[in-house]
C-alpha cells in the first residue's frame, strides 16, 4: 500500500490537485509529472492529448503506481475514456464542477472558466445536459491565462487584466457561481475573488477530487495506513524553476525534503 500515487498535469496546474491529496491523505506517496515541455494541451488535438498522457500513464506504471489522478481538465476530457479503456489501474479526472455550481446557484446561472479543449469537450456536454438542463451556463475560453501561471506571472498586470475581461462579463450575464474549470486558475486567486467580489462564489473542483481519490482507495483498500514522511517527487518535462517557487512560495512545501527532477524525457 506504501505504493504511490501519480497525479500528472500539462504543467504546474495539477499542484493545486496535488495539495488537496496531500492535505487529506498525509500518509501517501505522491510522483507528480508536469508536462511543462508540451504545455498548453488546451489548443492540442484530442490524438495529441491522448499521446501525450498515455506517454505519462506509462512512466507512472513503470514507477509502480496504485492510482492515477489525471489533474488537468483538458486532459482528462481528452483521454480519461482511452486511458481507463486500455490501462486496468483507477484512473480519478477532474470533473467540470457544474453540478455544484448548479445546485448552488440562486441566479439560475452559472459561469465556467475552462479551456477550449475543456470546453469543447464530451464530458462538459454532459455533464451540463444533466446537472444544469434549466441553468443558463455561460462557457469562457481563459486564453493565456495556463501561460502566465507556467511562467510565474500569476499576479502580474497582465493577469489581471485578462481575468477581469474573462470574470466580469460572466457576472453582468447573471453568475453567481464561477467554476474554475482549470487545474492552473486556483493559482490565480486572490486576484479572482477580488475582481468577482462578494457576491460570487469561486468553485475550484480539487478538494472534491482529493475526496474521490480517498474513497476509491479505501474501497481497494489500496490505501496507506501510516507512513512517518510520505515521499513526495515532482518530475517536470521542462524546466522545474516555476515547481520550485510555487511549491516553496503558495504551497509552503520544504522542497530541501522533496526529490525535483527536471527535463525527464518520456
Ligand atoms: N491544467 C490544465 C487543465 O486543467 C491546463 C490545460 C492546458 O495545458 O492548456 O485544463
């Protein structure tokens, strides 16, 4: 059961997934690989993105993994159906979060900040064709916004400039609830509960996901019953610079404790 987890993202984005497992399941062992060399998947081909996980689903199982988190979005809306088609291990996706939003919403509307890929996608018909049939949901592309997130510019003038265009309009159309459709925009808070204010609520999916993890591995019983310093190794395809300071800045990770291998070649 000490056999980790792989949780995997076209880049940094994934880590706001991977701090929510790691914050509920202190007793496992996490790889994590960040695709940053390939980064951004949301304009890539479904064949493309297919390629590119199942590439990463490979490393992972020669790594001896027990579950895969696919903690991208765009990836999961490309490739969890071949993934879980031809690998027998528990794959958990991100889910777009529209059914909360939907449930919770008193406006009757909803918006979803996603990527073209996301939102293009068969999961996101679905999912809104059954959770929100009678909700109005207002569908934004947050083109450049993975960008700037990969390069560490999260809180830059630009930034904020591209959220207001993204975030605002959605709420002159009615939203009361924003879903962060996106492993990468987590990162971009508090910029977007200031430029959404009070009255929105911002609905990020990973506690959900980390919640989801938790229940298939007890289920399987695959999970880790007591481990003194859970391992906890950070791959990247590219450069780890932006890893390196997102983990020791926002997630308040000791990286001294923590193995990060950079430009890993699939
Ligand atoms: N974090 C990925 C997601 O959740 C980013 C996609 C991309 O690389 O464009 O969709």
């Amino acid at each position: 059961m000490k056999q980790p987890i792989g949780v995997f993202d076209s880049g940094v984005g994934g880590l706001s997934v991977w701090r929510e497992i790691a914050a509920l399941l202190p007793n496992e062992n996490i790889i994590y690989f960040a695709d940053n060399a390939n980064c951004p998947y949301g304009p890539k081909s479904q064949k493309e993105v297919i390629e590119l996980s199942e590439a990463i689903v490979k490393f992972f199982i020669s790594k001896n993994v027990k579950l895969i988190v696919v903690a991208c979005n765009t990836a999961t809306a490309a490739a969890i159906d071949y993934l879980r088609a031809n690998y027998e291990l528990p794959f958990v996706g991100m889910e777009p979060a529209v059914k909360p939003a939907a449930i919770l919403t008193k406006t009757k509307c909803v918006g979803i900040l996603a990527t073209a890929g996301t939102l293009g996608g068969k999961l996101f018909k679905a999912t809104t064709e059954r959770y929100a049939s009678d909700i109005k949901v207002v569908k934004q592309v947050g083109t450049g916004l993975v960008e700037l997130v990969e390069n560490g510019n999260q809180y830059s003038k630009k930034a904020e400039e591209l959220l207001e265009k993204y975030v605002l309009p959605m709420i002159k159309k009615g939203a009361d609830h924003i879903v962060l459709g996106c492993t990468h925009y987590p990162f971009f808070r508090p910029l977007v509960d200031r430029i959404a204010g009070e009255g929105v609520t911002i609905i990020d999916p990973a506690p959900a996901i980390a919640r989801r993890v938790n229940d298939i591995l007890e289920d399987q019983q695959l999970n880790a019953l007591d481990n003194d310093a859970p391992k906890y190794h950070f791959y990247s395809s590219g450069a780890s610079s932006t890893m390196k300071t997102l983990l020791e800045d926002v997630l308040h990770v000791d990286t001294s404790k923590v193995v990060l291998e950079e430009n890993v070649a699939l």
